[in-house]
C-alpha cells in the first residue's frame, strides 16, 4: 500500500476531474458502495476457482456478530448487489459509474499495489452488441482526453453457458494429452477452471497455449452474430483492435464480449482497463434476469503512464502573498481574501521569515505574481505586484484596485 504525496496528488486530482467529465458525456451516474461486503457475495460472483478467491482477498470474521466480511476486491459485483438490493432496474436500465480503492493481497508490481483505485462503468438492463462497443469508444476517448498514446485494444468473445460447456470438454482433452507439460497453476487450475490455462503468463507454456482448441470456433449464430455486431461499430468508428482468441479475463462471471486495453510500457503488467458482459450476474445476485456489460480501469497505471509521458500540471497556486511587520500581516490577510473572492488560488506567506526567504518560497510555489507587503505598504494601504514567470517590472496598487491589477497581469496587459 502507497501514499499519494501532493506533487502527484495534482495528477489525481487532474485525472479524477478529467474522468468525472467524461463520464457525464456518456450519460453515467455515480454510485457508491461500502469497501466491506459479505464474503459470499464475491464467491458467488466473482468464482471460487478464482485467483481473486484463492489466494488474494483480505477476508475476516467479524468479532462482534461473526459475520463473514471482504474488503472488496473489485467492484462490479457491489454495484449490481446495490442495485438489486433498491430495486434500481425497476425504473429502466442504468449507466452506473464508481471510482475507489479496492484491495487484493498480491504480489506487488509497477502500479500496482494492494490497496490500488479502480474506475469503472457499468450499464445494467443492456442486452445488444451497441453497448459492449460504446463502451470501448468511450475507453478510446478517455485516452485520447488523457494524452495517452500507444493503448491498444484486445478484443474476444466468451459465448454462452453451452457453448463455453462445448469448449471446456474439448479443452480439458487437449490440456490432459499434455499434462505433464503444464506448470504447477495450469496443473491445479486443469481441474478448477481450465479456461484461466489459457491467460497463463508463463513464457514455456505459451507454445502448448496457442495449440489448445479455441472457443470462437464453438461460437454459435447468435454469439457470432453479436460479436459482429461490436466489431461493425469499431470498424465504422475508425478504432482498431486485435481479436485474441486466448483473452479470457480473470472472473467467472463474464459471457460474449470481453476485451483488455493493453501498453507495453508498464512491463508485464500492461493491461490498464478490462471488461466485458456479464448477463448472468444480475439473477446470480438474486435480482431478474437481466443483461449488463462495464469495464474497470487501473488508476494507479493510468496515472504511471501520464507521468512517464511528461503529462505535467502547472502549479495550481495563481498568487504567494510575501508579508513582514504586524500591520503588514494584517493587510496580507484581507490582500489574500480579495483575490479569493475573484476565484483565484493564493498562498499567503505565515510564520515569519526575511523578504528573501519568503520570496524563495513564492519561487517555489509555482504562483505566478507574489504580492508584496511590508510596513510601507501597509501604511499606505497598498500592495506590491511582482510577476514571477515573466521579466516584468514591480508594480503597485491599492488593496481596491489588487484584484483587478492581478487578474490583469495574468490575463491581460498589466497594470500601467
């Protein structure tokens, strides 16, 4: 687990309200659920053959009621629990987003870590192939808010119940033919979950990988048909993609489209956002049947990938308030407060300290203009203007006139 210190604090806050905005464009509406949920709702949802189930969630029993409970370990299954348990279907299909930290006990790696944030979209009552694709648009276009280059898109399709049933039997024929080739996960998972074989990152077993039956081949008319349909709108958008016949995502709970936007430039772990459709997990939570699709999205890679990029913030500071001498501090408070009322950012200098010192920090600050006040000033009931980015002269005004002097140095010409 990590803390976020404010130099890359003014990433997140750039990126969360880059990510509000977008996600208002869409349509989607905030949700908010608890970090701890009954343990059952994950092992239901998620899988019990799972790495997620085996080996990563942070679960405990409750002392006071022994009640079994979960940090949550992704959030999808806790949206669709909040909206089954208000009943929000009832009043149409939703466009649900989340944003927060979720935990899972890993083996940490370049952004990522154990407590890490997720941003996902969920769109809950959608059955047709329009949704899976505009939730891939809408992916592209955040990287493109973003500044991202170089996120590529991988694209499969898991069919349904019958035809995954079809692809598995064929598929644990194949894995058992070469059993005494499989490292010791595919070995246990052979007998688990054989589809999670095919995701396995191990480079000495990528040959037997990509000779294994694949499940498009099992497909029928009516998967085919919808994953078609997805691929006609990414064709007519202009957004390219790979079709990966291996790609099979970490959760049970996915059907038809699933897809993972990857880079090569976090090493192994490249992928930054994954989802897909999940029709059958609304009903397994116990609400009516009902289709959805959503995605979730690494904000800690996401953020790695904006600083290696040089995506800089300027400094979010408009004014550093330089005072010395009591008179000097009183007016330096009214001084900053004015600029606030024009809805600027401002620093005003506390604890004392020479002209240079404090001139030092205004530097440092990233402000734009320090305002100067000392005795003479203060006598006068004026303020000096010292622009700090720019070669350009002092100048002073009136505490009436700050305001506008300010906003003129930083917008306009300048004070005369």
């Amino acid at each position: 687990m990590n803390d976020v210190l404010p130099d890359e604090a003014e990433l997140w806050e750039h990126f969360e309200e880059t990510v509000r905005a977008w996600l208002d464009a869409y349509g989607y509406r905030n949700v908010r659920t608890p970090l701890l949920e009954h343990t059952t709702l994950f092992r239901r949802a998620i899988g019990e053959a799972t790495d997620i189930v085996e080996k990563e969630m942070y679960s405990f029993v409750d002392e006071l009621n022994g009640e079994h409970l979960t940090l949550r370990p992704e959030a999808t299954a806790s949206v669709v629990r909040a909206a089954v348990e208000h009943s929000l279907l009832h009043a149409g299909p939703q466009r649900l987003w989340y944003m927060g930290p979720m935990y899972r006990h890993e083996r940490p790696q370049k952004g990522r870590y154990r407590q890490f944030h997720q941003v996902g979209a969920e769109a809950l009552g959608y059955a047709g192939p329009d949704v899976d694709a505009e939730l891939l648009l809408m992916c592209a276009r955040l990287w493109d808010d973003l500044g991202l280059a170089g996120i590529r898109l991988h694209l499969n399709s898991l069919g349904g119940p019958a035809e995954r049933l079809a692809h598995r039997e064929a598929l644990v024929a194949y894995l058992r033919r070469h059993e005494g080739d499989l490292d010791e996960d595919s070995g246990r998972r052979l007998h688990t979950n054989p589809l999670r074989v095919l995701d396995s990152k191990n480079p000495a077993m990528q040959q037997l990988v990509a000779g294994a039956p694949r499940l498009l081949d099992y497909l029928g008319d009516a998967s085919l048909a919808h994953f078609e349909g997805v691929q006609a709108v990414l064709k007519d958008a202009g957004l390219p993609y790979t079709i990966d016949p291996r790609l099979v995502r970490g959760l049970d709970y996915y059907n038809l489209t699933v897809f993972e936007w990857v880079t090569d430039r976090l090493g192994a772990q490249g992928t930054v956002c994954g989802g897909g459709r999940y029709d059958g997990l609304i009903e397994q939570i116990g609400g009516k049947p009902a289709p959805a699709a959503g995605f979730a999205l690494g904000v800690e890679r996401l953020i790695a990938l904006m600083r290696e990029g040089d995506e800089r913030l300027g400094s979010t500071v408009d004014v550093y308030v330089v005072n010395q001498g009591e008179g000097a501090a009183r007016l330096a408070f009214r001084a900053a407060e004015r600029l606030r009322d024009r809805g600027l950012s401002v620093i005003q200098h506390c604890g004392g300290g020479s002209f240079k010192s404090q001139m030092k920090r205004a530097d440092a600050s990233g402000a734009a203009i320090a305002v100067i006040i000392g005795e003479d000033e203060a006598a006068a009931g004026e303020v000096t203007l010292k622009p700090l980015r720019e070669d350009r002269g002092q100048s002073r005004v009136t505490l009436d006139r700050l305001a506008d002097a300010v906003s003129d140095l930083m917008y306009g010409e300048g004070p005369e």
